[in-house]
C-alpha cells in the first residue's frame, strides 16, 4: 500500500509504503494508494493503561478485548498497561488489538491498595518484583504510597533501603521500574532509588522535579484521572487529613505539571483507563496536557512519537511498524481533530 500526506512531526509532505505490515521509505512498484492528502501520525500511545481491569477488580478476556478495542477506536495503537489482575498475554497474539507492554500486577503491602488487584507483600519486595520483572513486558509496578488508616493520610508503602534493592534487582533482570505516588512523602526515596517512572506524581516539588529532571526519571501524570480526587476526597468522611490532602493535590496540579514540563522532566500522556476511568480517552490526556502549558506538537508527541521512542517502538522510519493514524486536518492547528481519525491502521491493515 501506499500513503501520501504530511507526516508528523516534521511536518513534510512525505510518501510512504507498506509491505508485510512494515514502512518502507522507497516506492514500491504497484502499490495502492490508500492515502492521498492528510496528516499521518505514528500510531498513538497510552502509557498508562490498564486492560483486563474493570471497576470490580478484574474482568474476563472477551471484556479485555472490548476495552482493547475501544483505545484502537481512538487511535491508541500501544498501550504501556500498568497493572492488570488478569493475564494478557492472549491479547497481545491478535493481531487486530493495540500491542499491550505489560507490567505484571500492581505491588502493594497488605491492605495499602485496592483490594484483587494486586499481589500483597510482608516483606522480600525484592523477591516480589524479580517475579513480576519475570511475568510481564519489562515493566514493573509498584505501589508507592497509599492511605495509611492509622495515620489518616498517604504514606509511603516502603523504606528506602527496600526499594534501592527491589530497583536494582529488576534492572539487572532487564526491567524498568514504575510507581503509582499520589503525595510528597514517597517520592524522594523512589527517584533516588533509581525509578524509571512515577504515576501521578501529584505531590510533586520543586525539589523532587529537580531530581526527576536530573535523572532523566519520567512522569506520566494521568491528568483525566486526577479529575476524580475531589469526588474520592467526599467519600473520605473518616480521614479528614486524607481528604484534605487530596483536594489540595487536585487543585495545584495544573501548576505542578508544568513546572514539571518547564523543568525538562520527561512526560508521557497516560489515562489510567480501567476501573473508573473508561478506555478511549487519550484525546482528552493530550487536551489536557496542552491545558497545562504542554505546546500542542509536544502534547501530541507524548501520546505517539516521543512515547513510542521511550518505550522502544520506532515511529514512521523505515522497517518500522506501520501503525499510522490518518487525520484530514492538521491536529497541530487543533488537537479535536484527534478525535476524528480518517483512516487507523495497525500492523499495516486497516481498521
């Protein structure tokens, strides 16, 4: 097949070809023009996602599928899932379903996660984790800080000392490492114990946006999802510091973001689909990555080329997979334009 447009993010009239499901650069005799005009961008990416998991803890495979399905809908073609109840691995064999990285399951201490989700640990993270390292895609994901009933407030789940031992372990087997962290008390002992990743990061500070910026340490920051803290915040009657803590998250993340995006902390767009946030989202992430002072080609790229060469997926280059969305408007001009693909296609064949 052959497609003509403007390929993003250069932004040059570009012609492409695809054979066997792969780009190729030169022409190819007798191809069929299938694209003739339009903006063509590498495939998009959600890299914070959970399929398999359903508001009830996890869900059966054909619901899997259908929440697979619903990300290719909107152009989300690699999905980065962080954490699922469930095993996934049947998924990632169609060929006509987003490619999925797993991270395994989420790893949390006893009564310090949502419950069924994932696997609860004493003691040993490190064991935890080489295991996880071992069942999923080079991800693993843990737990950062979770309310603390005692305590009434967000917590940290580990010692220091535990996590520069579970990290080290899980990079000498190959993996990256991520974490969910809501507040401020768990970050510096997560990023100086050499984390790839943080989630949320709501409790960012200008101290630990220094070290994250230092150290190259990534953020995904789910803005769709920190919408939901207010409405956490109401249900959160018995633990008024909790509570408190978490509307005051909410309502200085806009600020927090940018000033980690000003800081040149590297940020990916992730939705957190599953469980209560619906899949197909990732237009909106980008809307709102742009809200917080994100440019509108930098929030594009977060949630297609830069977090495709992030997690290891080349974008339109020659041999690479030829997972494009076509769209007849420039979305640089007007990110809405995302939400009304042209033309997806995935591993070469077109949906």
């Amino acid at each position: 097949m052959h497609l003509r447009g403007v390929v993003l993010p250069d932004g040059e009239p570009r012609d492409l070809w695809v054979v066997n499901g792969r780009v190729r650069t030169q022409p190819v005799p007798n191809a069929q023009t299938v694209v003739d005009g339009g903006f063509l961008v590498p495939g998009l990416v959600d890299a914070h996602c959970h399929v398999g998991l359903g508001p009830q803890g996890g869900v059966e495979l054909p619901e899997a599928v259908e929440q697979a399905l619903t990300d290719r809908a909107a152009g989300t073609l690699l999905i980065r899932d962080c954490g699922s109840p469930i095993d996934t691995t049947p998924l990632q064999e169609r060929l006509d379903l987003p490619r999925i990285i797993r991270s395994g399951r989420h790893i949390a201490r006893p009564k310090r996660y949502l419950p069924h989700i994932g696997v609860e640990v004493e003691s040993d993270l490190a064991t935890a984790v080489a295991e996880q390292a071992a069942y999923g895609d080079g991800w693993v994901k843990l737990v950062g800080d979770w309310i603390d009933r005692g305590e009434g407030d967000l917590a940290p789940l580990w010692t220091d000392e535990e996590l520069a031992q579970a990290i080290k372990v899980a990079h000498a087997a190959g993996a990256k490492v991520t974490a969910h962290v809501f507040g401020e008390d768990a970050l510096p002992g997560l990023i100086n114990a050499g984390i790839d990743c943080i989630e949320h990061g709501t409790g960012l500070t200008g101290d630990t946006i220094s070290l994250m910026a230092e150290r190259g340490t990534a953020l995904v920051p789910t803005l769709i999802n920190i919408e939901t803290f207010p409405g956490i915040a109401d249900k959160a009657g018995k633990y008024p510091k909790y509570a408190n803590h978490m509307r005051d998250l909410h309502a200085r993340v806009s600020t927090t973001v940018a000033s980690a995006i000003e800081a040149g902390v590297p940020v990916y767009a992730g939705t957190d689909a599953g469980g209560g946030i619906q899949h197909g989202r990732i237009v909106d992430e980008i809307v709102a990555l742009h809200g917080v002072g994100m440019s509108a080609l930098d929030a594009i790229g977060a949630a297609s080329w830069g977090a495709r060469e992030w997690l290891g997926f080349p974008s339109l280059t020659e041999g690479a997979a030829a997972d494009i969305v076509v769209y007849d408007e420039d979305p640089r001009e007007n990110l809405e334009v995302l939400r009304t693909p042209r033309m997806i296609m995935l591993r070469g064949r077109i949906h």
